[in-house]
C-alpha cells in the first residue's frame, strides 16, 4: 500500500501491484499506472505503508530511488 499525494493536495491510498508492464496503483475503481501519474499528471509518492510496497519500488527504481 501507497499514499499518492495528488496536484490538488489531496491524498489517496492504493495498493501497489507488479504487472509485466511495470508498477500500477489499484483501488476498487480505477487503477493507474505509477511512473505515468508521477511523470505526467503530477502525483507524488507521500507513504509507502508495507514491505512488499518497498519491495516492488526498490526492485523498479533501484538506486536511482522512487520518483517524487
């Protein structure tokens, strides 16, 4: 699980799911893709709440570290 900061200031939880295309942030309505809403839409990563979250960012970004 993540909290994603939006540009409006609001925050929202996701889970954070490995596809074969990368990194996706899924609730029960809609699901993005992570490096597309960071890069293009302007959301930032606030809380990265469980180990398998960290896991799944570390194993994505490695050393150049999670996008902001």
């Amino acid at each position: 699980m993540v909290v994603m900061r939006l540009p409006d200031g609001t925050t929202s939880e996701y889970e954070l799911q490995q596809t074969k295309s990368g990194l996706r942030l899924v609730r029960s309505c809609a699901s993005y893709d992570l490096l597309t809403v960071v890069r293009d839409a302007g959301w930032r990563i606030e809380i990265v709440k469980t180990h398998l979250a960290e896991q799944y960012l570390a194993l994505a970004f490695g050393s150049q570290g999670v996008p902001a």
